[in-house]
C-alpha cells in the first residue's frame, strides 16, 4: 500500500485498517510518504500492526517527478505482487505501470469523486489511458462514486468495494467521555448529535452549525459536538455558534467511538464526499447518521431505516431531516445499525472483496 500519510483523515484509517486485515493471512508492507513525525502525519501510526512492514518515506510535500526512480527501486526489491496505491498520487506509478507490466498489478482505489482527481484535460485524457488498458485498475468505494467514473472517464469496467473498519468497542474512557459530555448538556433529556471531520468547504459545517444554533434559539433541547482539525481558525464560524454547539478540536483516535456511542445522532451535511469513514464508524457504534445526499450516504443510509437523509444540501432540508429523527429517533435502534455495520461494511468483508479482485488481475 501507498499513501501520502497515515495522519489524521478517513482514507487514511480505512488504508491502515485494509493493511491490518490482509497482514494476518498476506505479507504487507506500508508505505507513507510524509514525515510522520511533522504535525499530524502520524496519527494512525500507533494503530499500524506488527504484521505490517511499515516504512515511512519522509518525503516533503509537493510533486517530485524523481521520486518515480525511488519507488521503482522500492518494487524492484520486494517484488510485489500487486501495489494497491491511494488517493492521487497514483500519478507516480503510471509509468511503473508499463515498467512492470508483467509482474506487477496496480490497484488504484478512489477516496473521492473522479473529477477532484485532475486539473486539466491533458491530465484526465492521461488517467483515461491508463484506467483503460487496465494499467491500473480503478476501484470505487460505493455505486454513486462509480457513476462518477463511468460519466468522467467513460468506462464500465470498475468494481465497487466500499470501503470497511474493524468493529468499534468502548475504551477505558468511555465513562470519562459520558460525564464529559454530560456537561455539556442541559439537562438528562439533551439530545447529543456528533460531528466528525476536518473543517472545510466541503464538509460545509457552516450550514450545519447554523441549523443547530437555529434549533436551539427556538427552544429545541439539543447540542453538537464538532470534533476534528481546523476549527481552532474558524473564527467566522465560532460566531455563527450558539450556546449549544461545542467545539472539542482533535480526540485521540481510539476514543472516537466513545463520542459516537455516547451521542444520539452523527452529523454529516457535505456537499462533496465518496465513502465517509466517519459515517462508517457511526454505523460501526449504532449511532444514527443524519446526513446530505451525496456520494456513499446515498448508497447506504435507507431513509427511516439506517439512517436519515435530507431531500437535498439546502439548509431546509437539513434541517427537516435533523427535526425528523429528534421526533422518530426511536424508530432505529442501536442493535440495528451495528447488524448492517457487520454485514457491510466489517474490514474482514472490505479484505475479501479485495482480494478477490487482485486475483482477478493475476
């Protein structure tokens, strides 16, 4: 596996995850290009486990046309049978892809939609060649982020795998968290939705803090907690805050289950996404996702029945879709969510369904 870092982010929980699994029964080595010891580069490194060769590059940011040579003296030592790369720096293994065409199969899978991948034509009609004469075999991580390939590249051929993580369980501070929690809540009655990303345009948390400040000025006994990066700059959005909405920044990553099994409701209001992680670890913690329409969330959430789905990305319909799960919260239970967790979206299915499509490539 290659990737830019195993830092904070859902591909990159999801890439250590997928490593973990296929450790147990495969040799896997890990590579991550960033420094992990910069700023958040590392985040999931303690999660990596001692089956995996990790090998951290310590690679600077920014496109190095010579790092090619590196990697292709990395594959000429371990000899891979396939190199499954994420996110766009399978930019760097296009040409490796003709270099090793015999013995090695590339697996490229998508975090995203198509068109984020590419700045230009010149570049889209590059990835076009490449994705079809199998090259490098794309996989999408839900049938929504498919149809994204099919329109923008004008392929068929791209099996759909979405993407998977281990069980979730309580750690140690769950009971720490629980009472942490509880007071930030008004009384034992306070509903507890939860958000989990990074701060940005595309997770449009603007619209979502906006919602909750609006339920709360009109008497609704709910708040939101906003856990993730960046929110410590988001001074335009802290305004827009009312008194029910709180922001908690970084969480050790172990602990994010305890917020979401602690919580009754998990956020998502983008407008841009593939296959959440995040939406996955609620699934994982029983806790119901009240999301947009967009990307993977379309594919899994059953509106009433794992979840609830706003109409569009306006701020209306989020909000209809929020007032509707406080008034029918109970028509979902807990034991429900991690039912269809476990036959979906469990790293051991993911693993399985990979491995079948690298032998395919064999």
């Amino acid at each position: 596996h290659f990737i830019y870092n195993v830092g904070l982010g859902g591909a990159e929980h999801f890439v250590v995850d997928l490593a973990n699994e296929q450790s147990k029964n495969h040799d896997v080595s890990l590579y991550a290009f960033r420094d992990d010891s910069l700023g958040n580069y590392g985040f999931h490194k303690e999660m990596i486990s001692d089956n995996v060769n990790y090998v951290n590059l310590e690679i600077d940011p920014g496109f190095k046309p010579g790092l090619i040579w590196s990697l292709y003296k990395i594959l000429k030592s371990e000899k891979p049978g396939i190199v499954h790369c994420h996110l766009n720096l399978v930019t760097y293994f296009f040409l490796l892809s003709l270099v090793f065409r015999r013995t090695i199969r590339i697996v490229y899978t998508l975090h995203s939609v198509a068109q984020s991948e590419v700045g230009s034509g010149l570049e889209r009609l590059i990835w076009r060649f490449f994705f079809k004469h199998r090259l490098v075999t794309p996989v999408a991580i839900s049938p929504e982020n498919k149809n994204s390939y099919t329109s923008f590249y004008k392929l068929d051929h791209i099996p759909v795998i979405y993407n998977g993580l281990k069980p979730h369980t309580q750690t140690p501070d769950f009971n720490k968290i629980t009472g942490k929690i509880a007071t930030l809540k008004f009384d034992a009655d306070t509903l507890v939705f939860c958000h989990i990303g990074r701060y940005s345009h595309e997770k449009n948390q603007k619209m979502l803090v906006s919602v909750f400040s609006r339920l709360y000025s009109e008497g609704h006994n709910v708040i939101l907690l906003l856990l993730g990066p960046g929110f410590e700059s988001a001074a335009d959005l802290k305004k827009l805050a009312d008194g029910n909405v709180h922001f908690l920044g970084i969480v050790p990553n172990e602990n994010i289950s305890d917020y979401l099994m602690a919580s009754d409701a998990f956020c998502l209001s983008s407008v841009i996404e593939g296959m959440p992680i995040a939406l996955i670890e609620a699934f994982a913690c029983g806790c119901t996702p009240v999301c947009t329409p967009v990307g993977g969330m379309v594919n899994t959430i059953r509106h009433g029945v794992t979840g609830f789905l706003s109409k569009t990305v306006s701020e209306g319909d989020y909000r209809s879709a929020v007032e509707e799960f406080i008034e029918h919260r109970e028509s979902i239970n807990r034991e429900s969510l991690l039912e269809f967790f476990h036959e979906n979206f469990d790293i051991e299915i993911c693993a399985r369904n990979y491995m079948k499509v690298y032998l395919n490539l064999a």
